[in-house]
C-alpha cells in the first residue's frame, strides 16, 4: 500500500480506536496488527494539538488540573494500570496511533525532562479552540483550563524554536501533526450553560476559523502531513440525551439520537471541511486531510452489538 493511501487509511481508522478500545477494554491490543501498515508512512514524530480526547497528562500537570478526577483511578486503570492524565480509563486514539506507527506514546508537553524525541502531545484536557477572552464575549466561560488552541501552538512554536529552527521543514518531513479533535469544548461550554443552540450556531463559523488559523499556523512551522479531526454526533452523547431530554418522539431520529444537535455536528464538520477545501488549494504542497469522526462514531454506534455488553 502507497504512502499516501496509508495515511487516508489512517483518517479512516482512527476515529474508531478510542470507542472500540472502551468496549473491548485490554482484549484490544492485539488487533492493532491489522494497521500495522502505518509504519509504512515513516512517521518519526507526531504532534498532538487537542483537548480531552488526546490530552496524555497536560492538564493534570496544570494547577487547576491537578484537582481534577484524571490524576486517580479508575482513570487509567484498565491498561496503564494508573492514572496518568489519560481522560479514559485506558488507551486514547493517539496511543493507538503512535503504537500502529512503530512509534511509543507520546509524553506530555508539560512532563519535565521528558523524552519528545519521537513527538510532543499538547493537547489539554477542556481545552477549546477559542481563546478564554473570545468565549467570554460570547459569554461563555471555561472551567478546566485556560490552554486553548492559541496557547498550545505557542508552546509548539517554542519548542521548535529550540529544537530546529529555522529549518523545521526539513525535520517535519517525516512527521505526522494531529490538529484536534479541538472545537467541541467550545460547544460543550456553551449549551452546559444555557446558551440557546440557535446562538451557538452562530459561534461555530468562529471555532472553524480558530481551527484553520491553527492549521496555517501548523503549515508555517513546517508541517507537511496533517490530520484535522471534526466533532461527533453529540446528539448521541448520554450527557446531552439527559439535558435535552424531551417527550417530544420527533426530536430524535432513528438511533434515538437528538437531531437538532446532531445537525449542529453536521454543520460544524460541513465548515470545517470547506476550511480545508481552501487550504490544500492554498498549500498545495501540504497534505491536508479530515478526520470523520462523526461517521466513525455512527458505525460504532449502530454496530454497538457487537462491541460487549453496551446497548445504545
């Protein structure tokens, strides 16, 4: 299999690794034999930029972190046998991608002394892709960290600045960077506390510009293989079928999903991919592609039979 047909695979498998892994718990492992042809991509490095689903240990390095539940069990109990920051209790999609691609798992940028020689994670946990200060004019507030997307590309910036500047493009050849899943916090914040979901509509065209903002930024730091992962179908979460809970059977489709934030997934995925319709048109060097989590979480959900005892 060609490079390039690998790493679309990888866009392909990826948004299943996090939900069958919790199903499938320990017993998983041994299948990631079948992607093994990831390690025909070559990648030396990878780069995580994100919040809680690829976040290994930031934000319980953070002061406000450190009180949080993912710093003890059962976080973390079921593979790393401890917590390690992990918001899971074992492996996220970005293990299993680093161990597919021959590489260990990624240490978190804020660890001391740690070895990053394979790849940096700065993904934190709550974090949004907005900055605090822009969310607070749509008045919503962050209660987990204030390291949102802006505040981890100045970390990657300085890191590359001491590590191969000002020929980073040459070093990141071979390297793999992993632009979200980042967006969905900003959502969360805003219908956690009340805001009508027709407003926040109108904040998902700003999110998608974050996102692209940070692609670009990417791009300039000499990234030439990029994954930008888009939301799920949060109309499928528990947390969100409990706080919208209606009597009203035409709220929710087939799958017993809640349409109207679904299409609000939809319509943030549907921007995001126009977003990086214009940027591989304007970095035709860059190989730029969309991580359809919301497929993937949908082909989980409707096969959920096979995957244990979990029924939707």
């Amino acid at each position: 299999m060609a490079p390039t047909r690998v790493f679309l695979f990888l866009v392909v498998v990826i948004g299943s690794f996090y939900l069958i892994r919790t199903r499938m718990g320990s017993s998983f492992p041994p299948l990631l034999r079948t992607f093994s042809t990831l390690k025909s991509c070559n990648f030396d490095q990878i780069y995580q930029l994100g919040d809680s689903i690829s976040d290994t240990g930031n934000l319980i390095l953070e002061p406000r972190g450190a009180a949080t539940p993912f710093g003890s069990l059962p976080y973390g109990e079921s593979f790393f046998r401890n917590a390690t920051g992990h918001c899971s209790d074992g492996m996220l999609m970005i293990d299993y991608i680093t161990i597919a691609s021959g590489l260990p798992f990624l240490n978190p940028y804020k660890e001391v002394d740690a070895d990053f020689r394979h790849g940096v994670n700065f993904a934190v946990a709550g974090a949004t892709a907005l900055p605090v200060d822009v969310l607070a004019n749509w008045n919503t507030r962050t209660s987990v960290t204030n390291s949102s997307l802006n505040i981890q590309l100045d970390w990657m910036s300085t890191y590359f600045n001491s590590l191969c500047h000002p020929d980073c493009a040459e070093k990141h050849r071979s390297s793999l960077f992993m632009v979200g899943e980042i967006g969905g916090n900003d959502i969360n914040y805003a219908l956690a506390q009340g805001k009508p979901i027709k407003e926040v509509w109108n904040m998902v065209p700003v999110i998608v510009g974050a996102i692209k903002d940070a692609v670009l930024k990417v791009i300039h730091n000499g990234a030439i293989r990029i994954v930008v992962p888009g939301n799920f179908p949060i109309g499928c979460l528990p947390v969100y079928l409990t706080l919208f809970q209606t009597n009203n059977s035409s709220a929710y489709d087939q799958h017993n999903c809640l349409k109207e934030l679904n299409n609000l997934s939809i319509y943030q995925n549907e921007l995001l991919q126009l977003a990086i319709k214009e940027l591989k048109q304007e970095n035709p060097n860059t190989m730029i592609l969309y991580g359809n989590y919301y497929n993937a979480f949908q082909w989980l959900y409707r096969n959920a039979q096979y995957f244990g005892k979990f029924q939707p």
